[in-house]
C-alpha cells in the first residue's frame, strides 16, 4: 500500500515539473555528442561561366533612317538621324519637330506590324531596322489634315509701360496741414522749389527761385485763424512754463504725506492741462521738473 502511495506521488511530481519551463544559465554549453557533426564538403568541378557577349562601341552612335507613313489620311514622312537609344516618346517629338504638318506629339500613335510603340520604349527594344517604315495613325477625337498649312504664331506685341508723373499734394502748396485734433504752434519751414534745368535753356538766363512761406494755421480755433505764440493770453504762458510746475510738484508734495500720492496729483493737474498744452511744451515741462509719465508722455 505504501509503494503505491509513493508510485502515484512520484508520477504526479513528474507530471507536474515537466509543465514548468525550462531555463538555461549563461553559460549553459550542450554536451559534445548532442551537437550535429559538420557535413563533409565535397569537392566538385563547376564550369566557368560564359564570356560576355562583345559590344561594338559604335552600336549606340549608330543612325537609322525610318519612314513614317500615314494611311489614314495618307501623308508619307521620313526620319533621319534616329538612334537605337532614342525612345518612342522623343521620336514623336523629332516627328512633329521636323515636319510642320505632322501632329502633334501628344495625338500620334506609332505601330510596327500591327503593335502599338510605348511611349517609355527604347526604339531598339523593337525589331527595327534601318529603311523600315512605322505606320502613324492619330488618337481618336483628334482632327489631323496634313495638307492644311501648318498656323503661324505670331509674337505678341510688348505693351507699353505706364508713364507715371509725379504731382505735388495740394495741401502742401497751399499751406493748409491736415487736421490731428491737437493745436500746434511750431512754425513750418519755408518750402524752396528750384526750376530744374533743361538741354534746351542751357543758354538762357537761370530762373530765380520761387519762395513759397507755408501758413501756420491754429485748428484749435478754427480753419484760417493764426495764432503765434507770442499773442497768446497768460493762462498759457503761465502754464507752459516749465518754472509753474516745478512750483506745482513743490507744493504737492507739502501736502501728501507719500511722494506717490503727489506724483498721482502732479499727473493729474498735467492731464487736465495738456488740451492747452503742446507735446514740446510738455517735454520740456517733464526734463525740467524730473518726473516722467507712462509711455514717456
């Protein structure tokens, strides 16, 4: 009874260690006698291969002339200078190239004994020979009357480049700048036009320039009223100076107890100002007193 106990537990190990996988160290080497043995090497005698064929080198310079005939309708060509290397594609094109009623590249279609040329075909891919003739016939849809003279192109004629002439504006001569909604009070430059010379007056007496003084007109007040800046009233003049605001920041500054809250002060009284104000008058005010705005305004 024991050695049936011991029997049925040895073949359940068995059965059971053989479903594990088996693994093999690094440097697991098989035994010598279950390795295969090397196959004999026979030595046998192989033929040496065949020479290659001779190429003449003037087989690729060699030229064929062929001729092109056209049953349908019947128009008879002929083609020199033809390379077995040339494709069908570029003897078409030499076709219509050569002859100004053949058609077009694109619209022929070439065929030996009854079998259409590929386009992408070299010409000696073919049994063509020198002297044979290539039947040519047109896609179908395509109208082709070779005794129709061949159309004349003619180039078309250049045209003319537009003369542009240069112009004054007119609000420059006549002195009237365009609005900007701030009133200005610099004076313009005068404006000096010199008469070019020309071939024709090289003899002649030199013309005197012509002085064109531009008007400074204030748009605060209105078109064609001017203002200089010397008739302006003392609320102006008290304001642009600069020795008012250094006053003012003075000032400020007794009464706020923070230098920011003086300078938000300062910033202020300067904002409500500058409707009166140019933005020279407002640099200046900025350089002399030390404080700068946002944006260096």
């Amino acid at each position: 009874m024991a050695d049936q106990a011991e029997h049925a537990f040895i073949k359940t190990f068995v059965n059971t260690i053989s479903t594990q996988p088996v693994t093999y160290g690094d440097d697991y080497q098989q035994p010598p006698e279950n390795s295969l043995r090397k196959v004999p090497i026979l030595h046998v005698p192989v033929p040496a291969p065949p020479a290659p064929k001779e190429t003449t080198a003037s087989s690729s310079s060699t030229t064929l002339n062929l001729t092109i005939k056209s049953t349908k309708p019947p128009a008879t060509y002929t083609l020199s200078g033809v390379h077995p290397t040339d494709t069908i594609a570029s003897i078409k094109q030499h076709l219509f190239s050569s002859n100004p009623t053949a058609p077009a590249p694109d619209a022929q279609r070439l065929l030996l004994k009854g079998k259409a040329l590929a386009d992408n075909k070299l010409l000696k891919e073919y049994t063509v020979k020198d002297g044979d003739t290539i039947n040519l016939m047109v896609k179908p849809g395509v109208e082709w009357n070779p005794s129709a003279p061949p159309p004349v192109i003619s180039a078309p004629e250049p045209t003319p480049a537009p003369k542009v002439t240069p112009s004054v504006s007119s609000s420059l001569l006549e002195g009237s700048p365009k609005p900007s909604g701030k009133r200005s009070h610099q004076r313009i430059p005068s404006v000096v036009l010199s008469p070019s010379p020309s071939h024709d007056d090289l003899d002649a007496q030199p013309k005197k320039d012509v002085l064109l003084t531009l008007d400074t007109t204030d748009l605060a007040l209105g078109p064609g009223s001017t203002v200089p800046k010397e008739t302006l009233g003392s609320y102006h003049v008290t304001i642009s100076s600069p020795d008012f605001w250094n006053r003012m920041i003075a000032f400020l500054r007794t009464q706020f107890s923070t230098e920011s809250d003086a300078l938000t002060a300062f910033e202020d009284f300067l904002a409500a100002s500058k409707g009166s104000l140019s933005a020279s008058d407002v640099a200046k005010i900025r350089d002399h007193v030390g404080v700068v705005g946002m944006a260096g305004t």
